[in-house]
C-alpha cells in the first residue's frame, strides 16, 4: 500500500537506498544535538503516541541507535501495579522527567487514561473527564519550569493497521509484538479514533500542540520525527578538540594472545 502525503494522494513507498542516506543525516544532527544537551543543561520530553502498530518502536529505535542512553533516556511503563494506582495518577510519569542534559521519550505515556484506559474501561468516565480537564495545566505548569515538551501522534490508516496485525501474526520473530490487549484495539477502530479527537480537541494547545505524523510509510514516518524533533530545540553545533591516540607501551609487553589460548572460546558458527 502506498502512503499518502497531507492533500491525501497516494505516494509511492521510500527507497531504502534514500531512507539509509537521510537517517545518517539526521542521526549525525542528534549526536549535535545530544553534544548541546550535555553542555546546555536543557531539558526534553518526546511524548510518542499513536494507534497499535502505528510504528512508535521504529521511531524510537531510529531516534536512539546512534545516541548515547544516558542522554536519550526511553520509558516505557509496565502496566499499574497496586501501589500505582493508590497514587496521584501521574505521579509515576513526573518522577521520570528528565534532569538537566537529558530527553526523556516516553513510549506511551499520562495519554494512557485519554486512549487505552478510557477505551477498554480503565478508568471511570469521570477519571478520563478529570484527566482531560487538568492535562493541559500540568503541562503548562512543567513548561514554564523550563522543561521543552514535544508530543507527537503517530497516524496509520486502517488498511495498513491490518497489514502489519497479519504479518505480526504469521511472522514468529514479531508475534510477541501482538498482545491480546492488541487484538481488542482491532476491532474498536472507531472507539479509539472518538478518544482520539477528543484528547486533541483537550489537548492540543498554544503552549503544548500535538503533531500528526502520517506513518502507512514507516521510512518516512521516523525521518519526519527526527526531523520534527530537530527543528523544535535551538541547538548548536559543540566544537570538541582534535582527538589524537596515544602510541601504545611497549614497556610490559608479553604475548597477551597465547595467554588465553587454553580458555573457553564460543564454538564458531559462523
């Protein structure tokens, strides 16, 4: 299936060829990126969202493959335990904001109680009303503390949904990928879009917008982020000092291969 651009009309899927030769760019820019982090102090989160298999671990993992973690740090929360959920409802997610020199991705995140918990009954109406009314003061109230908060929505069509559903379901290296909770959001297609529209409709503000990410094209999809992600933090380019390696000692030099010649060695396969 062809992905479609913002009028709607179909385009053609990305060579790998071009999607290798952009990515590189764009992951030397967030190794910049990270350099002025370090030296900046500055604070990020990434808020990823978007349907099942919409394409948020490609994303993340082009985001991250090339960074250092204690920079780029992921959360991906397991489910509530009891004492979680005898807490603050966003407790669990304020204790993982980033400290200074660090962007913290949250792969899911307090947009739980607006889509999976209020579409499977999670929580009560009235929680997933409460949580709608407040969002947007918290995160103002996390702005104006000097934290930069990007919140993207990783958009895929119905058809391309079904696509990768099957081929998670015949493919043995990606069945893990397809939970029962996965099989349940199948089929409440129209459920999840009206929690969508509604969580914008809350959400999507002057000082904390959400952005549309078209992902039918998953290539596309994780340049467009990085892209996205590059343009919203005024970073610089961090000049570093020539690195030039020393001459290795001679001084106690022995034969530092046959020492170890007798030991376990994993048995060559390949």
């Amino acid at each position: 299936m062809s992905a479609k651009n913002d009028s709607g009309a179909a385009m053609e899927k990305l060579k790998r060829k071009i999607y290798e030769k952009e990515l590189r760019a764009l992951q030397v820019e967030l190794c910049r990126l990270q350099d002025w982090m370090k030296v900046s102090g500055e604070r990020v989160v990434i808020v990823l969202e978007g349907r099942d298999a919409a394409g948020k671990g490609g994303v993340i993992k082009a985001l991250t493959e090339r960074v250092s973690p204690r920079v780029f740090r992921v959360v991906a929360l397991p489910a509530p335990s009891d004492r979680d959920k005898s807490q603050i409802y966003i407790q669990r997610y304020v204790e993982r904001l980033p400290a200074g020199g660090e962007i913290v991705i949250f792969d899911r995140s307090w947009y739980n109680r607006a889509g999976v918990e209020y579409v499977m009954g999670f929580c009560t109406p009235e929680q997933h009303q409460r949580f709608l009314d407040i969002c947007p003061a918290f995160e103002k109230f996390v702005i104006e503390g000097g934290l930069r908060l990007i919140k993207i929505w990783l958009e895929v069509g119905q058809d391309e949904q079904d696509r990768r559903f099957r081929a998670r379901i015949e493919d043995p290296v990606r069945r893990w990928k397809l939970s029962p909770m996965d099989i349940q959001s199948y089929s409440r297609w129209y459920d999840y879009s009206r929690a969508r529209d509604l969580m914008f409709e809350y959400t999507d503000t002057e000082h904390s917008p959400w952005h549309i990410v078209r992902s039918d094209d998953k290539k596309r999809a994780r340049l467009n982020v990085i892209s996205h992600v590059l343009a919203q933090i005024p970073y610089n380019k961090v000049d570093h000092p020539h690195v030039k390696l020393p001459p290795r000692s001679e001084k106690r030099a022995y034969d530092d291969i046959a020492s170890i010649a007798d030991r376990r060695y994993v048995t060559e396969k390949f």
